[in-house]
C-alpha cells in the first residue's frame, strides 16, 4: 500500500510540475531546449516528453528528486554538467570523465532547473524537478 501511495504521490508531482512549468499555450518556455522526462529512483522511465530515449545523450534520475541527482552518459568521455535555474543563473558546473555521476541538489528550492550536458561535440539539455 505504502508503495501504491508512493507512486501515486510521484505521479501527482509530475501533473503538477508539467502544469507548472507550462504558459497558456500548454508549452514549456524554451521547449525547444530542453526535454523533461521522469525517471524513478531505479532509473525506470515513469513520463515525460514523447522522445526516443536513444537520442538522448545522458539520462538523469530520479526526476524528480529532492536530494541527489543521478546522471548515467553514453560514453565515459569528458562531459561538462551544468545546473541552470529558470533566470539562466549558473547554479552548477563541473567535468566529470565516467559514465555514472551522482549530484547533491539537496540545497536547491523546489523549483525546476536545466541540466545541461557539453561533451565538446554537442549540448543536450534536460529539465529537472526539485521538489519539497
């Protein structure tokens, strides 16, 4: 039951930050950017943009999250991970050269930021959920 009540909880949480990051048209600003996809704590997809995720450069879970932030890349090639708030303030930068990386955002508002990732041939942008 507890389990049902947690997934019920998450999936609230996405209606709500998929509302949320909307304006009138139903579009997120800069949609064009970015893409928001939700994983659970084990990595499994639970929503998001309709995209293939092979396209994607790296995923992020769990989305969202309260406290740490996991990033797993194609390749374990130098990639440069920044965390933008909605103003484009820079909260977060830093090279990481493995596949797997884990990222404290336990000192972030419930807010949704940018995560972008620079690998040196291309950026790919996703959005990430803080919540309460």
């Amino acid at each position: 039951m507890q389990k049902f009540v947690s997934y019920l909880l998450v999936a609230a949480m996405i209606v709500l930050a998929a509302l949320v990051s909307c304006n009138k048209d139903n579009k997120r600003p800069d949609s064009n950017n970015y893409v928001c996809i939700y994983y659970d704590a084990e990595g499994n997809r639970i929503g998001g943009d309709a995209i293939n995720e092979e396209i994607l450069d790296f995923i992020m879970y769990p989305n969202p999250t309260r406290n740490v932030v996991c990033l797993h890349f194609k390749t374990a090639d130098l990639n440069t991970v920044t965390i933008t708030d909605k103003r484009g303030k820079t909260l977060f930068e830093q090279s990481f050269d493995s596949k797997n990386v884990v990222i404290d955002v336990s000192n972030y508002f419930a807010d949704t930021y940018r995560v972008t990732v620079d690998n040196g041939k291309q950026k790919s942008a996703q959005c990430l959920i803080i919540t309460e």
